[in-house]
C-alpha cells in the first residue's frame, strides 16, 4: 500500500473514532448531562401535616424538573442544633443543594454560610438574619401579621382582652409575624396578655388549655400552625357543643385547622400559598446550580373566616390537594 493510502485509511480511522467519542463518550469528556439532581429539603420541626402542603409543592416541582427530594425533619421542633448537623451531613453526603426552613434565625446564619460555599442553600418560609443574599421564599410575614391584627379589630368578637401566645420565636416567620399583630393590637389599645406556649404540639395543646381555663380573655391568637391547632382543640374541649368562649385566630393551615374553621371554633386564619413556598423554594435551587441567579420571592397570602373560605381563591389555599 503506498504511503498516499496509508494516509487516508489513518485520517478515516481517526475521523471514526473522534466519531465514536462524540457520539457514545461524552461522559469521558465532561460530566453527564442527564444525571438527577439531589436536593435535601431540612425542615424546622417533626414529620407533622402542617408541613404537608410545602411539601407537595416540593415533590411537584421535584417531579416537573427532575430533581430528586431527600426530605428530612426534625426529631423535635425548632432545634437549631440539630438543624445544623443535618445541614452540615447533607452537605458532606454530597447533596447538589440544601432547601431549609430555618429553625433559628440568628444561630443558623455561620452554617448557612460555610454550606455556601460548597452548594447552594435557598430559605423557605423563615429566613436568616442578615443574610439578605440568600435566596428566600415566602410570604411578607410582619404584613401578614398586621392583617391578622386588623382582622381582630374589624370582626369585634367578645371583648378587648387578647392573648398573643408566644412560641417559636426564634424563628423569624413566626417572630415577624408576631411583630406585625402586636403592633396593630397595641396602636388601637387592645388589653393585652402574653402566654407563653411550648413549641411541641402536644404539650402546646395541654398549656393551652389550663391557660384557656382561666377565662380571663376573650381572644387568642396563634402565630403558627401547630400551636392554632393546638389552642383551638383546647377551646372546642372546654367550650358547650356548638358555642365558643374565646375568638380564636391564628395563621398556619393543616385539615383539622380548616374543619375548626368551617364550625367557628376559629375565628379567622391567616394563610399563606404553602404549595408555592414548596415549589419555587426547589426552582430556585436547581437555578443555582445551573450556574443562574436565584431570585427570592415574596408569597401571597390571605385572612380567611368562614364565611369567605369557600371563594374560589380561598379554596386554593385551604384545599391545594383538590385539582
């Protein structure tokens, strides 16, 4: 064969292999285009169904953007230092991204920030003091609160004595909100009373109902879903069938929470759009890691009474597992 041929055959072999490369070895030049995100979701509490709607909004954008979900919940409520070993596991494990529900607006801020600089991290529903780079999903939280104050002023009820039950503060959801309804009760000269409630939902219930049996005021208001639950359970218990002796409201949404609604046990709820919480929370991480700025958003939210809880938007919020 003249060196000519030879030539040839060895430019039409190479030709093939780089061919061959192209078309089956991709992965041998850079890392594989169609391998699944892993996203851990760090939740601020226990597996309880106040979570439930976030959460289907998580397994939804999950599923519309090929993402798969590691949820992980606390063994009990608000335990910062918990929430930071398993934020720093996840992290070493190899998690793509980290959603987190801050159980502790101030000691959550230094973990957040050295998983920073490994994998992107996207807040929901509570958010980091000071940390106004990092992506943040939910609601307006001391606008909701003062809502939920107007509403107690607007709906008059039984009398001027409120109280605010204080718990889980540290959180920055729940104290923003607590912001906001204290300063509109303040402004209009509300009597004031503080009762402090545990953060653990069965023990809430229990304090709530000694405190209820006082009978010393004629409102309650509750600044987050298992503890609105709570103190409600305790008021229809104490309360003759079919009346209630304290107004009560509060904001959060969990089934049972909307049945109390719908027989007046509670007064009116605050309730943010949880299923978009979820949702975008996951958009924005896997925007994160495909090199792209992750934009926080503000979620809508409403006060619901019973007699308005079965409008078309109001149903979305109460019922997001309704299609």
């Amino acid at each position: 064969m003249s060196k000519k041929k030879i030539l040839v055959v060895a430019i039409v072999f190479l030709l093939l292999g780089v061919s061959l490369v192209r078309l089956s070895g991709d992965s041998v030049w850079s890392p594989k285009q169609d391998e699944t995100i892993q996203i851990s979701f760090i939740a601020r509490g226990k597996k309880t169904e106040s979570w439930s709607t976030i959460e289907q909004g998580i397994e939804q954008a999950a599923n519309d953007l090929n993402v798969e979900i590691t949820p992980i919940y606390l063994s009990s409520e608000n335990d910062a230092s918990e929430q930071i070993s398993l934020l720093n596991r996840e992290v070493q494990n190899g998690a793509d991204a980290v959603l987190i529900a801050p159980a502790n607006s101030e000691d959550l801020r230094a973990p957040i920030e050295e998983a920073q600089k490994h994998v992107p991290v996207v807040a929901i529903e509570s958010t980091v003091a000071g940390m106004e780079t990092l992506p943040y999903i939910g609601c307006d939280n001391v606008s909701l609160g003062q809502a939920l104050g107007e509403e107690i002023l607007a709906s008059g009820g039984k009398g001027t004595k409120v109280a605010i039950l204080q718990n889980s503060l540290s959180c920055s959801s729940v104290k923003e909100r607590y912001q906001g309804v204290l300063e509109v009760l303040q402004q209009y000269g509300m009597e004031l009373s503080f009762w402090e409630i545990p953060d653990d939902p069965t023990q809430a219930y229990e304090t709530a109902k000694t405190l209820l049996q006082r009978q010393d005021v004629n409102k309650a208001v509750a600044l987050d879903g298992a503890t609105l639950e709570a103190v409600a359970r305790a008021e229809k218990e104490l309360s003759p069938p079919g009346v209630t002796t304290v107004d009560i409201y509060g904001v959060g949404r969990t089934n049972q929470v909307v049945s109390y609604l719908e027989e007046k046990v509670i007064t009116s709820i605050g309730v943010q759009n949880e299923f978009n919480i979820g949702y975008l929370g996951v958009e924005a991480a896997v925007d994160q890691i495909q090199g792209n700025e992750a934009e926080s958003a503000t979620i809508n939210f409403a006060i619901v009474n019973s007699a308005d809880m079965y409008s078309p938007e109001n149903q979305r919020l109460l019922f997001p597992f309704v299609r």
